[in-house]
C-alpha cells in the first residue's frame, strides 16, 4: 500500500483493489447485520419508471445487490470518484454508475428523478457533525418517497483492553457522530415526514470481522490522511497501533459496533 493510491478528495480513505475488497466485504457485513438491501417498510416496484439512487457508492455493490429483486427498476449510482467503478459492461442492465459531488448544486436533470435514495456511511464526509447540507440535496433529487441515509455508531471499546481503547479513542477524536441520534429530528427539521429510526446492535459472532474491518480503515486513513515522512510520524504510529490491537483483538478482545438505520418520506 502507498500514499500515491488515496484519493486527493476528501474522502481520505483508499481507492485500490484492497480498499475495493473492504467496502463489498463491509456490504456483506451490514446486510447480515440488517437482514435486509431496502428497509421494509418502503414499499417498492419493479418497473423502468421506478429509480433508486446509491449516494456514495463506492463499487456499486449494493445496486448491484438490490438488482437481484429488482431487475427492471432504474439503479443508478453515484460517487465523487469513479475510480472503484466496475466496467459497465459487467453491471447488470438497469445500474448505471456516475460521477457526482452531492455537495455541490444538483444537476437539473436528477431533480425529482429519485423514488428512493440510499446514503450510507458518510461520517467521515459530513462535515462539523451537520448532515443537512447532504440531506437538504438529497431531498432535492426525491420525488416524493423515501431517503434512507443510515449510518455506524459505534467505537463501543471492550474494557479488558488497552490498544483497542486507544484505538477507540484515536477513532472518536477524528469524527463527529453526534448527529446519528439526532437523525430523526433533523429530518423532521427539514420537512420529511413518517420518520423513524431502528438500532441494530452487531451479532457477537460478528464483532471480529467488524473489527477487523475497522483496521482496515484505520490503516488506509493512516497512508491517506496522516503524516509518513518518518517512523516516528503520526503515520506509523497509527499502523503500530493497529499491529496491537489486532494482537488483542486474535485473543477474543474486540470492538462493539451499532448501525442505526433512520427512514423519511418526503413531505407531498
């Protein structure tokens, strides 16, 4: 892994085939944990008129999910880098994938395109804790149905350790998750209606690989974001970390993570 394949956006995490590898393994993980691509209660359609969109796509892999219960319907995703796209030709038929900055203007063509928009893990994006920047652009490209941003609140550190803690606690400083209880009235702040929100606590058998999911992120952010000029730059320091916590984390000692899911309709 090298500084040269993190993305210059403010994303600040990796754009290789390893960092490919993380985000469909975490797709995985968080269907399992939600047993579900779509909320149940957002009721669906398979036709060519009805369009859902993925914000932050990443690889594409939950459109490309979602496509095998809904084959006819419009997927399209969109994502401010491209770079993590599969070709076109291996995606099935009716997902298209796109270049989109959602915090910049909307573009006239995809306002009020969308019966359902998708957005997940933006907590390293959303900026000051405030998602309503996000949202408010979201609401801009629904027609009149439901935005599904959902995201991990997590970081809950097991107190039989010590590098996980600090680790833990590294993780905390650097972002701002104060908004995920607040979901719910932030959407009712900006006009969404039949809002609710779900907590989803991890499987026990699952906090490993969630964990060790968490290292792979630490570790991408420490090559992308962080200092390398030296060994004793924040850079290293940060791997070294992982290195120790992945040690205590083989001996049955690992972190607890929630996803909170929040649903709301657009306002007729």
């Amino acid at each position: 892994m090298s500084v040269d394949s993190f993305a210059s956006d403010r994303y600040g995490l990796g754009r290789a085939f390893s960092a490919t590898v993380r985000l469909n393994l975490q797709h995985y993980l968080w269907k399992d944990v939600l047993g579900y691509n779509i909320h149940p209660n957002i009721p669906l359609c398979d036709k060519k008129d009805f369009c859902i969109a993925d914000i932050g796509t990443g690889t594409g892999i939950w459109l490309i999910d979602v496509s095998r219960k809904l084959s006819a319907a419009c997927l399209d995703g969109f994502d401010i880098s491209t770079k993590q796209y599969p070709p076109q030709k291996w995606l099935p038929a009716n997902v298209s994938l796109k270049s989109l900055d959602i915090y910049s203007s909307v573009p006239e063509e995809l306002i009020e395109k969308y019966d359902i928009i998708h957005v997940r893990l933006f907590l390293c994006v959303i900026n000051d804790g405030d998602p309503r920047t996000l949202l408010k652009n979201i609401l801009k490209m629904l027609i009149c149905l439901i935005a599904v941003p959902s995201d991990i609140d997590a970081w809950l550190q097991n107190p039989e350790s010590t590098a996980i803690d600090h680790l833990v606690a590294w993780i905390k400083s650097g972002i701002n998750s104060s908004y995920i209880p607040r979901l719910v009235e932030i959407y009712e702040e900006l006009g969404f209606d039949n809002v609710s929100a779900n907590n989803f606590p991890t499987k026990p058998e699952l906090r490993g690989f969630f964990t060790q999911l968490q290292f792979m992120v630490s570790e991408e952010f420490s090559y992308g974001s962080l200092e390398n000029s030296s060994p004793e730059a924040d850079g290293p320091k940060l791997r070294k970390l992982i290195e120790e916590a992945s040690h205590e984390s083989s001996k049955g000692v690992n972190m607890d993570f929630g996803i909170q899911v929040a649903i709301g309709r657009k306002a007729m």
